[in-house]
C-alpha cells in the first residue's frame, strides 16, 4: 500500500470563466470552470483547483456560485484560491463545497491569517500558496507578488518553514520562472523546498512534456499541479498517470 | 430518509448530492427528531478534534448519537465524524469523544503529515462496506487516526508509516476515516453499499 502521486489540474478563473495566459499575461479563454471540472474529473483528475485569478470583491458571489456547482458534480477534492483575506472567507468557500483553500497574498501581509485559519479549520484545509522565483536571497529563492512581477521581500525557504509553524498543511509550490514557459519544473527549487518542509508539496509552474511529472516527483512533489497543458490538450491526465506508473510511480488508475 | 448531520464541521454539499446519488431523500439537519429517526444518520467532521466536539455538543449532537445507538439505527461517520465516535482523542490536547467505538485517536507516525491523498485500504473478508470496491483507492486528508481494532468489529486498515484503521463496521455503526464522498466512483460505491444495507 502506498500513497498515490497526485495529479492536479488548476483552473484559473476571472470573470467566471477559465483563463490561461503566459506568465499571467496575456489572458484567453479556456472554457466554463464546471464543465471543465467535470472533464478532468472523468479523465483521473485526482483533485481540482481553482484560482480566482481576478479576486475582487464583487466576484467573491461569483466565485462561491461556481464552487457550489462544481462540488454538486464532481466527487474528488476542490482547493479554491485568490482573494482569501479572513477565516469568515474559509468558512464561505467551505460551506458552498470546497475541500481546501489556498492562501497567498493576504498571508504575506499578515501572516498571523494562517494561524486563525488553522485554529478554526485545521491544518489540513489550508494551502500555502508561494510564487517563488531565483533571488540573491539567502536560499536563493524568493517570494514575489502580484503574479511574479514585485519581490515581496522575503525568502521562499523561510517563508515555507514560517507557514509550517504557522499552521499549514501544505504547500504549493510555483516557480515563477517556469510558469507557463512549458520547459519543466524548477527542479532545484523543488529539491531545496523539499528539505525544509515536513508538510506535502505540490509543484506548480513549468509542465509541458511528459517526463516533467516525473522528474518533479523524484525531486521530492508529492502532488503536480499543471494548467494550460491540459486545458489546450497537448497532454492528458491519463497519459501522465501512464507515463508515472511506467516509471515505478504509485499511482491512483 | 437519510440525514447528515449539521453542526457546521465539514463540505456538507458535497456530502448531501454524494449520497443523493444513492438516496432519493437526503436532508442536511440538526433537528433532533429527523436525526433520530432517519433510516441512516451521517456524522461528517473536518478540522480538529475538540473544535468538532463542541459543535457537535452545541447542536445535541451526543443526544441524538445515544439516542439512534439505544435504537441500534445506523449511524455513519466520515474523517473526524469517524473520530469523534472513539472514547477520546489526544489532538492538541486530551479530549473526551462519543464513546460508541472502543479505543483512542493518536498521532499517525509518519515522516509527512497530513496523510493527504488518495491510498489502499485491506478490507476484511466479509465487509459488506466494501463490497466491490475492495482494490479501490480512497482520498484521505488527516493526521490522527485510531491505531487499535476495535473489538467485535470488522476493521479495515490503511499503511501510512504504521498501520491505523481506516474504516469499521459494527453492527448499526460504520465510519470511515477516509472521506467516501470525495472518493471519486469507488466512494460512490462504498456509500451506495452502505444505503443498501440500510
């Protein structure tokens, strides 16, 4: 018996509608998150996110219309991101069906939001969110915001290790530099995190072929995140469990 | 009539149309009469053990346990739904729980916690629970767990750094640690076993 690699695609979403862009750029079309949801959902998907990528106040009913639809016809876990700033935003989007959260922007200024999350939801509801990219910081890897453009000043390393003692039960992991490059993880950022971190990570940013899955697992992923390789069909979820469980990887068929 | 009941723990949506896929009539309630008296009565739980506790004792939650146990109606509970049945946990700190399982919730010893994905279950010969879905995998997120079989029950057991029990079948009370209504169609499976037997 072993616990299952998993495999995770993200829906960014603005606007009710699914977006994909290269590094948060240039915006298009992808499609309705639900029906979407439900395609991954057959294909093997073993879990969804979701990132409102928009995260302004007045989508926050759109948002949780969306969730509650998609948690009515899809039975695997639902992480919803963007737009976190209170634990009263948890409680909504767990309410209307969603699993998890995934907290980003709102931790990094406030970081004491992690705690009153975990307090009230436990750890395991909540996802540390960290856009990283390569820095002359003491790791190496920094924090940045507003979708990789401003550094936030901080280590990427610290900044896991904090959200651990804080309270998180998980990590997801972009690499700010690979995102939407289609060249593979960031395979030493990976490696680095993994050190650190006595919860599971999910990494994000980078996926285009095949052998990419595995080699982010090897260097530590316990879940792999990807978007726009799926969205546009250049790779399906049930090719990427093939090509894991050829290599030796648990899988869930 | 199946009824889930709410004392604000746990993704009570999803649990509702998960077995409404099953059930023609599922109800989310804390009236004490339709939980009494429903034909099943789930007891979901997300989060920590005795924040879980004190909402369920704030709906009468224990009332309504003991009464379906005294009636020997079926009950099934779901992650810390599935714990708080148990005598106590040790989360965070000791905790006393429902006591309609024998037996305590513990720390699982593992390297990487939360246990969060989906993993194998053994199933004993004879589970009616996993008829069908015995070689199926299903989707965990927690970090405690019971270690010890309860007595007199069919015990289903999970590995992840040491063995702890990752479902039970007892007569009228079933409980799964993992979460069956996130388990994609095998846990559809397994809920559709259990409203069968109702």
């Amino acid at each position: 018996m072993t616990l299952a690699k998993r495999i995770i695609p993200c829906l960014d979403v603005a606007g009710g509608r699914v977006v994909k862009g290269v590094n948060f750029k240039d915006l298009v079309d992808a499609g309705d998150p639900v029906e979407l949801a439900k395609k991954y959902g057959l294909e093997g998907a073993d879990e969804l996110t979701f990132l409102d990528i928009s995260a302004s106040v007045e989508e926050r009913a759109t948002t949780l219309d969306m969730v509650r639809k998609t948690a009515e016809q899809v039975f695997i876990p639902l992480t919803v991101g963007g737009g976190i700033r209170s634990a009263e935003n948890v409680n909504e989007l767990l309410r209307a069906g969603a699993d998890k959260v995934s907290i980003n922007t709102a931790a990094i200024a406030r970081p004491q939001l992690i705690n009153e999350i975990s307090d009230r939801f436990g750890n395991q509801v909540l996802v540390l969110s960290v856009d990283a990219r390569r820095a002359d910081t003491k790791s190496g890897f920094e924090v940045t915001t507003h979708g990789g453009h401003q550094s936030a000043g901080i280590d990427a390393l610290a900044w896991i290790e904090e959200g651990i003692s804080r309270g998180v039960g998980e990590i997801l992991l972009n690499s700010m530099d690979a995102d939407g490059t289609k060249a593979g993880f960031d395979i030493e950022m990976l490696r680095a995190a993994r050190a650190v971190s006595s919860v599971p990570i999910i990494a994000s940013g980078g996926a285009g072929k095949l052998s990419d899955f595995g080699d982010a697992i090897s260097a530590g992923a316990d879940a792999v995140l990807a978007a726009s390789v799926f969205h546009f069909g250049d790779l399906t979820i049930s090719d990427v469990k093939k090509e894991l469980a050829k290599a030796g990887f648990p899988i869930r068929a | 009539m199946i009824a889930i009941l709410d004392y604000g723990s746990g993704n009570l949506r999803s649990a509702q149309r998960a077995f409404e896929l099953a059930h023609s009539q599922v109800v989310v309630t804390n009236d004490p009469k339709i939980c009494e008296e429903a034909q099943g009565l789930v007891v979901p739980g997300v989060g920590a053990f005795a924040a879980c506790m004190d909402q369920l004792i704030g709906v009468g939650g224990r009332e309504i346990i003991a009464a379906r146990v005294a009636k020997e109606r079926p009950i099934f509970g779901i992650c810390v739904g599935m714990q708080v049945l148990f005598d106590s946990s040790n989360e965070k700190k000791n905790c006393d729980g429902v006591g309609v399982l024998q037996g305590e919730v513990d720390l699982i010893n593992a390297p990487l916690l939360p246990h969060m994905g989906w993993n194998n279950v053994s199933a004993p010969s004879g589970s009616k629970l996993f008829q069908g879905v015995e070689d199926e995998m299903f989707y965990f997120v927690h970090s405690y767990a019971a270690k010890t079989k309860v007595p007199n029950a069919l015990n289903t057991t999970c590995e992840y750094g040491e063995e702890f029990i990752a479902a039970v079948e007892r007569d009228y009370v079933v409980a799964t640690q993992f979460h069956p209504e996130k388990s994609g169609d095998a846990g559809a499976k397994l809920i559709s076993n259990w409203v069968a037997s109702l």
